[in-house]
C-alpha cells in the first residue's frame, strides 16, 4: 500500500456525498419522481459512505482516499471526526450550509476524476441502500468491522484485502 498522504479528509469526502444527494433530490423534485432513494443522507448512512468509499478506493488504487481513521463502534465502521461533526442530525437527513469553503472542496473534487469516478460508483451502488441495510453489509461475519476488537480503529490493510476479495470481485 503506497504510503503517500492522501489528498482529501473524510470531512471533504462527506460534504462530497452530502452535495451530490442534495443536487440528485432537486432533480427527481423536478421530475416529480419521488423514488425513496432520493431521500437524505442520514448521519448513520454516511458513515457507511464514507467506509465503502474508503474501502474500494484502497482496493482499487491501494493508497487511502482519506486519511481519517475508521474505528469499529457498535453500528458499524465510523470516522470519529465526521461523527462528532453530524451526529446533531440524530436519524434526520443532514443537510448542510452551500458555504464557498464548501463550494470550493467540493468542486476540486468534481475535478479530480481519478477520484470522482471511484465516489460517483460508491455513490451510485451504495445509496440505493437504506442507512440500516449498509449497516448490516458492514457487519458480516469476516468484514473488517467483525474482525476488528470494538472501539479500535480498523486497519487500512484489512479494509483494502476485504473489498478487493469480497466487494470488487463481486
């Protein structure tokens, strides 16, 4: 795995995801399309997102999309950072503020397609997904997660073998 610093933290990641959901709900409000898949980003959702994201990133190009630790809580694989930061929205959709800090992170990253490509699959596999079904994926028996003493952070490595074997495959 290469060793460089990764480019992005899991904050950029997140505001990335919370963006593109936000932009796909306008359009489907104005196609009078109201598909539940559509629905809001909730705070346990992105952070399976975020863990799905980091994991085929690192299978893919073997280096971390973020650098942000994923710790093994009891719902699932979680960016400590990102929680503390969200988890004021409780099951509620998150939404956040369109500031030009936010504007501009989420733009360099429509810019970068090595990596925009890897989020725009994420995204459109894994959405599709209710917060509490990703939760489940995320705790099958050998996954990262289960083989991770709880409240420890989880090793890259063991994420970026997982998703090779078991989701890249797939």
């Amino acid at each position: 795995m290469e060793n460089q610093k990764a480019k992005y933290t899991a904050q950029d990641i997140a505001k990335w995801f919370l963006y593109k959901n936000y932009a796909e709900q306008k359009a489907k409000v104005a196609e009078n399309d109201n598909y539940e898949v559509y629905d809001g980003i909730t705070h346990l959702k992105l952070q399976k997102l975020l863990y799905n994201a980091q994991g085929v990133y690192l299978a893919i190009k073997d280096k971390k999309l973020f650098e942000d630790d994923l710790e093994a809580w009891d719902h699932g694989p979680v960016v400590k950072d990102v929680y503390d930061t969200y988890c004021v929205f409780g099951r509620n959709p998150i939404i956040i503020p369109a500031t030009p800090e936010n504007d501009k992170i989420v733009e360099e990253i429509e810019k970068d397609t090595e990596v925009k490509e890897i989020l725009d699959m994420v995204y459109d596999h894994f959405s599709i997904y209710t917060a509490w079904e990703l939760r489940e994926m995320s705790h099958k028996k050998g996954s990262p997660w289960d083989n991770t003493k709880k409240n420890s952070i989880i090793d890259p490595k063991v994420i970026r073998d997982y998703f090779k074997e078991e989701v890249i495959e797939q």
